[in-house]
C-alpha cells in the first residue's frame, strides 16, 4: 500500500473543517434571519399594543434595548408571580441586570410612559447607555437627544408632591427606599401610612388618564388634591374614627365591584373616572350623574371593601349582593346575609335560632313554631334562607334582628368569630339596633379601612 502524502491528509482536514465551519456560519445566518424575523414580528405586536395602550413595560423596554432576552423575561416573570416581587427586582435579584441598569430602564420607561420621549428614542438612549457603561444623562448627550426636564415629570411621586400630599423630605426618602429595594414607591408610601390606598389609586388612575391624553396634568394634581382634602375632613367624623392609611391587598376598587355586578358598563365607568378626575369631585356623584346609580349602591360598596379588606367577605360574595339588591329588591342587610350563607352546604338553622335566643332579646320554642318552618329547620340540606324569610313573614323575628344573626353564621362557619364573639356583636345589633359589621367595628375585632361620607 502507497503511504498518503502528509500534506493531502492535511488538505483533506482542512477541506473537511472548512466545509463544516461553513455549513455552521450558514446555519448562524439562518438562525439568525430567523431570530430578527421573529424579533420584528413580536416587536411589531408589542409596538402595536404599546401604541393602543400608551404604555410599555419594563420588560419590553428591557427586551428592545437588549438588556435582557425573552427567556430570561419569562424566567423573571415565574418568579415574579411566585414571590410577589416587581419584574425588576426578580432580574436585578437573579442576576440579568445590575441596580444601575435598572433604575436607568425606569427613568426611560417613565418619560416614554409620559409622553416626553418617543419610545424609539428612548429604546436607543438605554442601549447606548447599556452598551457603553456610561449614565443616562451621558447616554442622551451621546445620541444628540435633548434629555427632558423632570418638572414636568407625571410620576407618580412628583404628582403627590405637586398636589401637596407629601412633603419633598418624606417623598426623597420613600424614593431612596425605592430605588434600593426596586418596591413600588405607591406601596412604600401607604405601608408608611403616608397616602391611603384610596389616594393611591386616585393618583395611579390620573397617572393613567394624562398618558392617554383624557385629562391635562393641572386636572390630575387638583383631583389629587381635592381628594387628599376630602379624606382629611372626612377622618375627623365621628364614624370615621379609628382609620388608618394602609395598604390593601387585592381589595377591588369601587368601579370594579360595581362592573362585576353589571350596574355600571366599561364605558360608562371610564366616562365616570374621566370626569372625576377632572372635575375633582367623587368617583360616586359621577357614576351618579353619568348613568343614574343609585346612591345605596355607593353605600354598599364603601361597606363591602370593608368586610373584604378584613377578610370577613370574599369579593364572589360582595358581587351575589348587589345581584340581590338589584333582581329582588332586597334591602343591603338582607341582600348580605343571604349572599353570606347562600354556600353553606349544610344547615344551620337550628344554630341561627339558637344563637338569637342566647342573646336574651328573643325566646324561640323551636319545636312550636309553625310545621312548615320547622320542617325546614330540620332537613340536613341549606335551608337557613327561607326559614329567615318565614320567621319574619310570620312576624315571629324581627328582619333587622334575624338577617344579623344569618350573616354571623357565615363568620361563625368560616371561622372568623368564636360564638361568644358573635353573641355580643349580635346582641349590640339587636338592641341599638347597628349593622352586624359596624357593631363588629365597635367592639375592636375589624379595622376601619374605608372612609364614610356624612
């Protein structure tokens, strides 16, 4: 056998490396083309949406600048709903950005948000300034872009300030405390007990209507400040006493409830919220004046938030309410207590009965009452809601007395009060006569978490 030539079997390697370098670059390009097709295609979606919405994300605008990949945003955003913490303390916590990086993307998203810089612009100030390590203010002199002033910033903490709810020295340290943590400045401020969870909202939804275009910057600080004023007159009424600004977790807003429950459409309630804020007056006298609610709805509302900030409703529950005030005419009282117990599988009439004789204000003889009712009373099956309807049908229970001892069923089941709790609570309720709920107020086992008008 002739020897191969060393030289040949160097040039066959060599043909052979250079063949599959090639076929690896082209299969890059491809990927590549690919990768910038899919790019541009989500990138056109997202532009689409930001353009309807007049928002971007941090994320997106992570995404656009380069900062981060879709992977790593999707990655963030399971930990993010796992851990209850903002996107962008889930990236600077994992590692994808560091806190500079971050509270960059955050001054960009703000001006896109408000309208001071075009998203483009801004997506390419924060790759430059990602790109070359320098600060932002860098960044915009870099790309010959005029950087916007901050005194007509519409974030949220200049908003406040401008509206003269906090003062510069509390707002500066909430904002360092932001900036340290990456947790939501609104948040800070009302676990500080600084804003309300009511102001806050009002605040965010102006925020949101300036973004759109729907009312002028002026309009929102003067709602903001109108409404900061009102609540401070409304905390020295006497039925007030006892609230404290707080934070509220998944409690729903006043417009919420009342869409959930079909008393409002979408459009009417975004005409409602436009015209509060710019005319300053109550989310409620406009839901009144826009599509005629009726003012008890207002009130139940303001009751209901209540209940659910204290855990003492769920908001599936608040919803059955205003269904039966609205189908059937019932009074607020009733409509609860029937909405209450309306899941209880078995029954606890007996208990209901039991529980109103302990109060010393009746004296029940179950086993007289009329066959019908006691029928009732008996069977295993929920029948706690027509037993309370024939005991005042046949004149034998007060409805104010009866439907407050149904509704502390429902606490009694869920395990919200021990009996003797419910004892005295329905005992305040029979003999001033209170709501059940206001009487559990008084006697110190829910907090006073909303706001009463006079």
């Amino acid at each position: 056998m002739v020897p191969m030539d060393s030289g040949s079997q160097e040039d066959k390697t060599s043909d052979v490396q250079g063949q599959q370098g090639k076929r690896l670059r082209l299969a890059n390009a491809t990927a590549t083309r690919l990768a910038a097709v899919a790019s541009e295609r989500a990138e056109a979606r997202d532009s689409s949406l930001i353009e309807a919405t007049g928002h971007v994300r941090i994320g997106d605008l992570l995404m656009f600048s380069g900062l981060v990949s879709s992977e790593f945003i999707q990655t963030a955003l399971r930990n993010f709903e796992e851990k209850g913490l903002p996107l962008g303390k889930v990236l600077t916590l994992s590692g994808y950005i560091t806190e500079a990086q971050l509270r960059c993307a955050l001054d960009v998203q703000a001006l896109v948000n408000e309208r001071q810089l075009p998203l483009d612009v801004g997506v390419k100030v924060l790759t430059l300034a990602y790109k070359e390590s320098v600060p932002l203010a860098e960044a915009f002199e870099r790309s010959g872009v005029v950087q916007p002033e901050d005194h007509l910033s519409n974030k949220l903490g200049q908003l406040v300030l401008d509206a003269q709810v906090v003062d510069l020295p509390i707002l500066e340290n909430a904002l360092e405390v932001n900036h340290r943590t990456g947790l939501p400045l609104g948040h800070i401020l009302c676990y500080r007990s600084v804003i309300s969870q009511q102001l806050l909202e009002t605040a965010l939804l102006g925020q949101q209507l300036i973004r759109r275009g729907s009312i002028s910057r002026e309009q929102c600080v003067k709602a903001i400040s109108q409404a900061h004023l009102r609540e401070k007159a409304l905390m020295q009424l006497p039925h007030n006493i006892g609230f404290k600004k707080s934070m509220l977790r998944n409690s729903p807003r006043i417009g919420e409830l009342l869409f959930e429950a079909e008393l409002i459409g979408d459009s009417q309630l975004l005409e409602s919220l436009q015209n509060s804020l710019a005319t300053g007056r109550p989310s409620g006298q406009c839901m009144k004046d826009v599509c005629g609610m009726d003012p008890v709805y207002i009130t139940a509302t303001v009751e209901l938030q209540e209940m659910i900030d204290n855990g003492m409703l769920t908001t599936p529950l608040a919803v059955d309410t205003f269904v039966r005030m609205k189908e059937f005419g019932s009074g607020f009282l009733r409509a609860l207590a029937e909405a209450s117990v309306s899941r209880i599988v078995l029954n606890p009439s007996r208990r209901l009965l039991e529980l109103l004789n302990e109060t010393g204000s009746y004296s029940i003889e179950i086993a007289k009452l009329p066959a019908e009712i006691l029928e009732r009373v008996e069977v295993h099956y929920n029948q706690s809601i027509e037993v309370c309807r024939a005991l005042v049908a046949a004149n034998i229970v007060d409805q104010h007395a009866i439907y407050s001892g149904l509704r502390l069923i429902y606490l009694l089941e869920e395990e919200l009060l021990t009996e003797e709790q419910a004892l005295l609570a329905l005992d305040m309720a029979c003999t001033t006569p209170l709501p059940v709920d206001e009487a559990i107020f008084r006697l110190g086992w829910k907090k006073r978490t909303r706001l009463r008008e006079e």
